[in-house]
C-alpha cells in the first residue's frame, strides 16, 4: 500500500515538473516571438529609412508628375456650388450643414433674384461658415450673382474656382457629408464623369419612328427597372471645365430651351 502510495507521490511529482517545465518553454517562446517581431518592425522602419522610400516621399512623387490629377484635387477639395430661390430658411439651414464637411473649400450660392440678398442674409450665412469649417483652412462664401431668373444660371462658369471638383446640390437637398465626401472620393478615381446621388433613365422612343427623340424617365423608372443612364445635377459632382464648356461651347439653343421649359427640368 506504501509502495502504491510512493509511487503515486512520485508520478504527482513528475507531473508538476513537466507542467512547470512546458509553461516556462511557453513563456520562453512566448518572450523569443515578441521579440522576433519588434525586430522586424525596427528593420522594417531603418530599410525604409534607408530606401528613403517613405509614403510621404511616395505622396511627393506623385505630386510632382506632370498629369497627375488624382493627388492635387485631393489637396484642394471642392466648392460647394447652391441653386437657391427665395427659401431663406433652407438656404441657412444647407449652408450650416455642409459647412461641417471635411473637404469643403467654397461655397457659392447661385443667386437669381430680382434684389441682391440682404447685408443681414450674407453676414448671417458668413458667421454659420466660419464656425463651422474644420481645420486650419477657411471655407469661403461668395454670392454669384444673375440679373435673369433662369435654370442656366447653375450651370455659368465660374471663374475664381480654386478646386476642380465642384458639388452641385439644391437648397432643399441635404446628404450626411459621410455620404458627400464618399461621392467625393468615388468622383476622383473618374474626374471626367458625374458622380452622384440622383439617378434617372432614359430611353429611344419607339413610337410614330423617332429614332432621334429620347423618352425621359422619373425616378420611378429607375425604382422599377433597378438600372440608371444619368444622373441630376441636384446633387453631383463633376468637374468644373463642364461649366465652361456649357457657358461657352454648347449651341445657344440648348441654353434657350432650357430657359423656356424650364417646368421640364
């Protein structure tokens, strides 16, 4: 019974030496895998130092390539271009939200009314805009002025554009500026191209042989058929050469008809 016991003690004994045992190898290894890794870290900084090949270097380069649009416009931002008509309450209420957005350069508000606005309107719209602008870099308010009431108006060049990207967007439309600088980005990787949150359809009509008319298609049809062939300028991005390209290129009979179905629009 003794020896049965003894031999138990022992067995007990053995056991607690190999299960200290491991776990210090654990430790060990444990200690030896930390180690490993803040080594790779430290090599990994001191080659990058020694490549000079750093992302702020990588960033420069890019920058400095003729062409390279992409990097620039995301140092610049974008100008924040309102269509507006009498609707004080909305326009300080678009004009407060979207001065919070992180990438905001400029505001310019399209003003088409018979009289100029008000000293008390600018000064108001000006002190929502500078205390809600991030950042070092101050956002600015500028009023375009129209001496007609017509929908051309948001579509005239503007010339003191210091971005090229320009956000389109109606008094009375209000996006999460998550959702304004995710259509920023998105616009960037296709300059080129309209980018944003209003989409419509459009198809030949088929009837009486008008192969040159097209049938324009409400939100509906996009709601029905899951598909899209354009998008509003009531909430778009796009790039600011197509101001210049409709002011100054495009046939006055297209800018004439819009003026004269402007119900249409």
């Amino acid at each position: 019974m003794r020896g049965s016991l003894l031999i138990n003690r022992r067995g007990v004994q053995r056991f607690r030496q190999l299960a200290i045992g491991a776990a210090g190898s654990v430790k060990i290894k444990l200690l030896l895998c930390c180690c490993i890794v803040f080594m790779m870290l430290a090599l990994a900084g001191r080659a990058s130092d020694f490549m000079r090949w750093t992302k702020h270097d990588v960033i420069a380069d890019q920058l400095s390539v003729p062409g390279c649009v992409l990097d620039k416009i995301i140092q610049k931002g974008y100008a924040i271009v309102v269509n507006t008509w009498k609707r004080y309450d909305l326009l300080k209420q678009s004009i407060s939200h979207y001065s919070s957005c992180a990438g905001l350069d400029s505001i310019h508000i399209v003003w088409s009314e018979p009289n100029p606005p008000s000293e008390s309107l600018v000064e108001h719209l000006n002190h929502i805009l500078q205390s809600k602008s991030k950042g070092a870099r101050r956002a600015e308010l500028k009023f375009d002025i129209n001496k007609e009431d017509s929908l051309n108006n948001r579509f005239k060049e503007i010339k003191d554009l210091k971005t090229d990207a320009v956000f389109s967007i109606d008094d009375d439309v209000i996006f999460p500026c998550s959702s304004v600088e995710f259509a920023f980005s998105v616009w960037q990787s296709a300059p080129d191209n309209m980018v944003g949150f209003v989409p419509r359809s459009h198809w030949i009509d088929q009837l009486e042989g008008k192969k040159d008319y097209y049938v324009y298609g409400g939100w509906w049809s996009v709601w029905w058929t899951g598909t899209y062939s354009m998008v509003l300028s009531k909430a778009a991005f796009f790039h600011k050469k197509y101001l210049s390209l409709y002011s100054n290129e495009m046939p006055a009979s297209i800018r004439e008809y819009t003026t004269k179905n402007r119900q249409d629009f």
